[in-house]
C-alpha cells in the first residue's frame, strides 16, 4: 500500500510541476471521453476535467468548451 502512495505522490509532484503538460493531458483525456460517450456525459466530465485542473495547477477552467472558473491559482479540490 506504501508503494502505489509514493508513486501517486511523484504523480502528483510531476504534474504540479509542469501545469500546462499537464492541462493538455487533461484536455485530451476529457476530449476522448466525451467523445467515447457520445456526449452524454459531458456536464460530468468537464466538471471532472476542472476540478482536475484545479488540483493540479493546470490551464485555467473551462478547457475545451470555455467557461468554468477561470481560477488557475491550483491548490486542493474546490469545497
């Protein structure tokens, strides 16, 4: 159990450190699937897709179809 915690520590550490690969990986990842489903969830996952960014520091909200909060200032999940 202390292994798959250290790995998704330095998960955590490499994708803080480099926000805006990561804000891609997040972008393409939402993209692939929103298209997977059709677009049926697609509320869901650019929640999921911002909330992601916001934990990482990634781009700001909104990321494939705009809006969201804008707030790129990273930190933990939003309350």
């Amino acid at each position: 159990m202390d292994s798959m915690k250290n790995l998704m520590n330095k998960v955590s550490g490499t994708a803080r450190e480099h926000p805006d690969q990561t804000g891609r990986g997040i972008d393409r990842m939402s993209e692939e699937a929103d298209r997977r489903t059709g677009g049926k969830y697609s509320g869901h996952i650019d929640k999921g897709a911002d909330r992601a960014r916001r934990s990482f520091g990634g781009h700001g909200g909104g990321g494939r179809h705009g809006g969201g909060t804008g707030d790129d200032r990273g930190g933990g999940p939003a309350a």
